[in-house]
DNA sequence: TAGATTGTTAATCGATTAACAATC
DNA sequence: TAGATTGTTAATCGATTAACAATC
C-alpha cells in the first residue's frame, strides 16, 4: 500500500507543522533566506535537529547559503499535504464543532468543510459559515454519496465511538477526535485526538511538580 | 523550588491522563483489580511500561494481585495534581472560549472557572454558565485582584502574545494556549499549547503517507 | 505452599546531538 | 578563492522493552 522507502519516525512528523508555521512567519516578516542555526535560535530547538529532520524529505538547502524560506515553506505544504484538497465533515455542531468550523484558515490550506451533522433536530437547517447543519441520522447515506476524507468528531464519547465505527466501516480513512475516549476503529485508519482535559492535566501536574519543556 | 528528587521524564507526564482515564473507565464498569497485563491490553502499550511509569512515583501494585484500580485512580490524581482546586480564566468569549467554559467536567476534576474575558464590548455583561463575560481590559487589575492558576488563551494570536506577556508579569504561572502561535514568556512559566491547525495538518500527512501510530 | 505479578535491573532500540567532510 | 553552511556519518543520550529475582 503504497509503503514509503524510510520510514519516517513520528517525532519528525509531529514537528513539521511547526516548521511550516515558522516559516510561514517569517514569509511574513519578508525574509529571503535563513540558515538551520538561525531557525534554531528561533524554533529553539538544535540546528542538528532541523537538518536531520529536512533531510528525511531531501536536501532542500544549499551549502554556504542556507534554506531559502518560500520554496521550503512549498515543500513542507508537499510534505504535509497541503497542496491537496481534504473534504472535511463535522459531526456535532456544538460549541467545538462551530469553533473549528469558523477557523477560516482551514480553508486557505485546502480543508473544505463539506457538512455539519448533529444529533439536536432543533438545529438541523440552521446554518453555520453558509453550511447546513443536518441531523445526525443523515450521515450515513451522505457518506456513501460524498468522498469524505476526514470526520471531526465533537460529541459525547459514546455517540463518538458508535458514529467512527459506522463511519470507518464506510470506508473514512481519517477521523479528528475530540471525545474524551480513544475510537474502536480498524489499523489503518487515522485517528489524531485532541484530549483537551488530558492537555488540562499536564498543566495541572507541572504546576505541582514546576515546568518542564516539550 | 522543590525541584523532585529524581525527573519524572516528559514522555511518562504525558501518559499519565490517559492512565487516569482508563482507570476511570475501569471504575465506571466496576472493576476492582487490574494486572500490568490486562491494562496493557486495554490500553494498548506494553505492561513494562506501565510498571515503569508507575513505579517513577512509587510501588502502587501487589505481587501476585496486581493494581487496585481505586487506589491507582485516586494515587495518580494526586499526582496530576487534581487534588487540589485550580483556578481558571479564560480569555476570550468566542466559540472555543464557550466550548471550554461550557465543558462541566473540569469542574469535576478542580479546575473552577473564575473569569471569562473578551475585547468584544458587546458581550461585556452576557453570561456563559452563571459566569459573567468581562471586558479584555478588566484583566490586569482582576488579576491583582484574584489569585489566578492557569489563562486559557482562545484570541487572535497576535493579542493572545501580548495578553500573555503582560498576565506573565503579573505573575502567572500557566498558560493554556490555543493561538497559533508560541508564547513569548519566561522560562518558568508553563506553556500548554494545544495548535489545531498543527493536529489537522499531521491528519493530512498520515493520509498522503500511510498511518502510523502514536 | 505454589502461582501470579510486581518492582527493578539490564539489554535494546531509537532519537537527538555533535562533528566534519563535501560543496556552494 | 575563502567562508559559510549544508548533508550525513558517528557518538551520545534517553526511552522502551525484556528479563527475572523478590514477594504477596
């Protein structure tokens, strides 16, 4: 299935994003060029770290010269993905589901919100950014008629688990789970969480136990 | 500053929610006593490490019998510090500020809202769960005011790098960022960010290159 | 007691950092 | 060319896993 040659290690993959958004800042800001030891003070993470991590992807710098911004920032959108289009469906149009869905930027890096479900009737036909809000019970059948690549699950845990199961079974390869629960969904298919009350408690312990970095 | 005698590594901090959660669960279906094994199972890591990871904070398991999945539950919320009560303020009233405010179960756990904020004056005066929404410029001297434990960011990150600056200097100790951005604060303060766009961005990744887990 | 399972030490694996030759 | 900085190999550091003696 399409296995890349090197595997590349998950710790690099959760720093990509960060690259992009510094470099992405620094577009911004109007600069040119900038060397790995320059971003290192910046990022403050090592020079090393930043070479080893572009390097996993290609030699993107030039020796006495250093990385120029643009065309890296293009080739981490490559990377991550982001010149492509990702159809997105909400599924809760609660507090959480109208925050991501109102995060304009989402669309500017190719992250379509293609519908937005809940299981409230009252809200189905209310719209949200100009999207409809149908009832839960559509879902599936909207599945089998759109391509949807990833599902953003803002609901109670239970219900989240019930619906990424149905869903996964449909063939979505991707969900975005903010539900307090990890899903029950096959191998393959992509699970990212965002546990705020998990994040919440690692605040709560460092400020017992005094800071630490990550 | 009572520095712990021996560093609890950041990898182990980061496990120790998801511990508390699954032994929440495991109480909620009235199970008493759990092996290394069986947990391991359960929660897909391997028995080793949960023997590891516990034993950084001392010996909570029995030969022969295993964990009291009570005490390890309530153990392990003394060590996340949930324990005490921590006080929370939230800047920023629009749809993630709401999401935060309105989720009942950190109240559960400790973690008393004390303050909403906003720069928008037209909410200045509605109420989010019997909590009145204050104007952004109230901050400061609420802060002189109140002992306050951690600040949920959810503006712009332009003025959450400010807000943060400024809050630090009036001695905060702990921020729990959703802007996109990296808070310019000093060393000791805590910084718990939570980037969506960075989470979405790694869903993006995973679908171009194959899954991998974490 | 015998069996089970921990606590803990040792071995392995992987990720980060350092170093430097290649090269722009 | 000389200077700068990469790409990449080697060394180090830390985290995970395996193994097993201690002990309930």
């Amino acid at each position: 299935m399409a296995e890349k040659e090197n595997k590349i290690s998950n710790a690099v993959i959760k720093r990509l994003p960060r690259y992009y958004r510094h470099l992405g800042e620094l577009i911004e800001m109007g600069v040119e060029r900038i060397s790995s030891n320059e971003l290192s003070v910046r990022m403050k993470v090592t020079a090393s770290q930043i070479r080893q991590d572009l390097n996993n992807f290609g030699g993107f710098g030039q020796q006495g010269y250093g990385y120029n911004v643009k065309i890296l920032y293009m080739e981490i959108a490559k990377i991550l993905g982001l010149d492509k289009k990702h159809s997105v469906v909400i599924i809760g149009a609660g507090n959480l589901g109208r925050a991501i869905a109102n995060y304009a930027n989402f669309e500017k890096r190719g992250f379509i919100i293609e519908g937005i479900f809940d299981i409230n009737p009252k809200l189905k036909g209310s719209t949200i950014r100009g999207i409809e809000v149908r009832n839960l019970e559509e879902i599936e059948d909207f599945a089998k008629e759109h391509a949807i690549d990833i599902v953003a699950l803002t609901i109670p845990k239970t219900q989240a688990v019930d619906v990424a199961e149905r869903l996964a079974r449909l063939g979505v390869k991707a969900f975005w789970n903010f539900a307090h629960t990890d899903l029950n969904v096959p191998e393959d298919v992509i699970v990212e969480s965002v546990h705020l009350s998990e994040s919440l408690m690692r605040i709560s312990y460092m400020l017992e136990n005094g800071s630490s970095m990550d």
